[in-house]
C-alpha cells in the first residue's frame, strides 16, 4: 500500500527547509557540523532515519497534550509536512495461515509489526505466529539488524524498561514480551541460552551490539546469567566485558564518548515520571486542578537529553538508525493518570522536536512519528453529565489557557454498582483505532493516506 516516492519533490522541499534551518542550528551548536557538506542537499533516499514512537499515543492522546499547553501553541509534531494513518491490527493464533486479525493489539505485536513487516501474535517480539501462544514462532529480520548488515550504526532509546517490548522488537526475538531478563525466563525456558536458544530480552541486546542503548530497566542487567558463556555473570558483566561503556545517571550520559557501544540504564525499573497531578475518579464531580510540571529526578536524562545524545553518538558517514520510544503514555493512560499521560506526551514533543531540529540541518535524514496502538482515554465536554451509574473515571485539568480539560478512561469497567472503588482504578485497555504517522525529509510522502503498521518497515529502510 505504499505509495511510491515523490523524490524531486522531497528533494526541493527538504533543500528549502535546509536554507532557513541551517543557521539557526549552527548558532545553537546542538549537533556536529562535520556533515556540513551533505547538508546543502538531500539525496534520492534517506541517510539517516530517526523513528519516534509515542506509545498508546493515539489522536485522544496528542489532542489532550496540545490543548492543555494551550490552543494556540502548536507542537513540535505539528511541523511535520506529511499526515497519514496506520491500521495496527495483529492476528490469533492458528495451526497454520491465514491468521484471524485481532482488531485490539498490544505494544509486541505493533511493535514487530514496523520492525519485521510481518503480522503476529501478541505478547510476540519479531518472531512470527504459531499455533499456541506458547509455541515459539520463526525468528524474523528487523529493521535495525538489516541496518547493521548495511553498515549503519543503530540506536534504541526509551523510557520504559529497554527490554520493554517496544524497544525489545528491534533487538531481540522471544515468544513472550515478559522474558526481560535471565531470571524471568520460565515461561520462555526453551528459549534460554542453557536450552541453546539466544536468552532473555536483556542478554540479547548485548549480543546484538547496538551502538547506543539507553532508557530504564538496569533490574533486568543486574540479573545473572544461567547458560553460555557469560554464565554466572550478570549482564551488565557481559556488557562490560565486550567492551560496551556502561552508565547510570545523566551525568554519565554526558560525559560518554564516540567509539565505543553505550549502555545506558537510568532506573531499575521504568524512568521516572515527568508530571504529576489529581488522581482520576469516578464521575465527573472533581474540581479541575493543574498539573505539576519538572519532577522528573535530576540525575535522570530527559527523553530529549537521551535524543540529543544518542544523535550525536551515531553521527557518521554511513548513517545511522535511530528509534526513540516515549513508553509512558501508554502507562499512564492504563493507570488513568492524565497529568502523567500528557506529561509524558509533551516530554515526547520535545525529543521529536529534537529530531526536526536535525533533519532541518541535515536534509538527508528520514523523521518518522507514530504510536504503536491507540488507548483509552477521551476528551469530553466539561458540562456533561449523565444519569444513574458513572461511565467511568474521569480527571478536570485546569490548562494553560485557564479552562477545564476533561479526560475520561473508560475501558475497564468503573467498579461495578458505581460505588467508590477499594483501591486504584482497574488498567485501562488498549483501543483499536488508526494511529497518526508524521514524517519529514526523503521518502516522508509514503506515509500519506491509510496504510498499515507492516508498511512502515519499509519506509523505516529508506524504500
């Protein structure tokens, strides 16, 4: 469904781009000028390709981020020439093809989708379905592997756990997206490296190499290896011993250097929260608050921080691939924490913002924004009101422009007879609805009109 490139047309578009942005980036010294040259025009096909994937971003999503900045302050993602929308079904198992399409997906199977072009089960990264969820598929290529073959330098950046299953889809193939680590490894035990299988999530991104790899999850490195020949070792040893740089806070971030792989865990678990804010409640009777912006700890690189890096790192003749996940929308919209949800999504923006900055200056280079699956939360008038039971919890923001936002989450039942729930609400589920795709520099065009997740792995390769 891919539509074919508009070359000449990319072409004079990103030149034009490059003659007003060229400026402003040298003044701000934010990336290298050694491509200075190549920056005067843009090739037929991309150089670089940096993908940004807002998990659980759907149109609800970014919709709730811009308006409580404020109506009339676009986003960074608004600076993007091209619009289109991707279908993000996967499909249940089945002894063998053709496989029944499952209409509500999780962030494995999207994710494997734009990594292999191929449809699957969920809870599956990069192998392809089976007759069980507990049959392991066929391994399938990626994008970043086929990078690599080419001689490009690959990145992997979240805010989730890097073994999370976003950034896990381009870096390792496993039956279930839960096999993080060594030591959570018994519902995938003929996967393990003891069972001559390629190991856990963690053991796997180590293995493959990958130039820079940052976000949360130090946990699962800390775990010990049960099989081949790191075992005993934890594996951040394998990490070290191969020869990758290791780091845990910005500061170490900062200071990392080209030439070697980084390895950079910045939280035991997921990294930390942006905003904070009112906790949702049933109803819609809860007195609109603002939000509480710049709580993230200061020993943890913003996702922005974390893009500028990584860019910087993986700046070299060939090109490089780049993917950059704002996991915690996604998070956030099952735990009905609309302060969070937008937080996260405008930490997001920002690193997209990031990534136009360069390619403003570097006219060679492929942006592409999209979300993985679409979610739960809705934006609905502040004055409605319903009768009898509560349709779910609801959060009032007060926004920028000083007027009542009201998100509701709605998904997973509201506690049965409409009584105040024991406890937190229950996580909310996915939805599955078309996700936006904004794309900027060669090759931007393809993802204009409908298409499907599977065709991005295409357009992520330059063709």
């Amino acid at each position: 469904m891919i539509r074919k490139k508009a070359v000449v047309a990319a072409f004079a578009a990103t030149t034009v781009i490059a003659a007003a942005g060229m400026a402003s980036a040298a003044a701000s010294g934010a990336f290298s000028s050694a491509q200075g040259a190549e920056a005067q025009s843009a090739p037929a096909g991309p150089k670089n390709v940096i993908f940004l994937l807002g998990d659980g971003m759907g149109t609800q999503e970014i919709t709730a981020a811009r308006y409580y900045q404020g109506v009339q302050n676009k986003l960074n993602v608004d600076r993007a020439r091209y619009t289109g929308f991707d279908t993000t079904w996967s499909v249940k198992p089945a002894a063998k093809p053709p496989y029944k399409p499952d209409y509500d997906p999780d962030s494995a199977s999207t994710g494997s989708s734009w990594a292999t072009g191929k449809k699957t089960l969920d809870e599956r990264i990069s192998q392809g379905p089976s007759s069980a969820i507990d049959v392991p598929g066929t391994n399938l290529t990626t994008v970043l592997e086929l990078a690599q073959k080419r001689g490009l330098k690959v990145g992997d950046v979240s805010t989730a756990e890097i073994t999370d299953a976003t950034p896990a889809v381009l870096t390792s193939h496993i039956s279930l997206r839960g096999c993080q680590g060594p030591a959570d490894m018994t519902a995938c035990a003929k996967e393990t490296k003891a069972a001559g299988g390629l190991g856990s999530i963690a053991e796997q991104q180590v293995d493959h190499k990958v130039d820079v790899l940052l976000g949360g999850g130090r946990g699962r490195f800390e775990q010990t290896i049960t099989g081949g020949p790191f075992a005993g070792k934890t594996v951040v040893d394998q990490a070290k011993t191969q020869g990758i740089q290791y780091v845990t806070d910005a500061a170490g971030l900062d200071s990392v250097k080209s030439g070697k792989p980084v390895l950079g865990l910045f939280n035991s678990s997921n990294m930390s929260l942006e905003w904070t804010g009112p906790s949702a409640a049933l109803g819609k009777s809860n007195t609109p608050a603002a939000c509480k912006e710049n709580q993230r700890p200061a020993n943890e690189p913003s996702l922005a921080d974390m893009t500028t890096k990584a860019i910087k790192l993986l700046e070299n003749r060939k090109g490089f691939f780049l993917q950059v996940e704002g996991a915690s929308i996604d998070k956030q919209d099952h735990a009905t924490n609309a302060c969070g949800q937008i937080g996260e999504t405008v930490a997001f923006d920002k690193a997209i913002g990031v990534a136009l900055d360069y390619q403003r200056s570097h006219p060679d280079t492929l942006v592409v924004v999209t979300a993985d699956h679409s979610h739960t939360s809705q934006i609905v008038g502040e004055d409605a009101s319903g009768s009898g039971l509560p349709t779910g919890y609801s959060t009032n923001l007060t926004t920028k422009d000083g007027q009542t936002l009201t998100l509701t989450y709605g998904t997973a039942g509201f506690g049965g007879d409409g009584k105040a729930p024991v406890g937190t609400p229950p996580s909310q589920q996915h939805t599955g609805s078309v996700v936006p795709v904004w794309a900027q520099g060669p090759g931007a065009d393809a993802v204009l009109g409908t298409n499907d997740h599977t065709d991005l792995f295409k357009v992520l390769q330059g063709r």
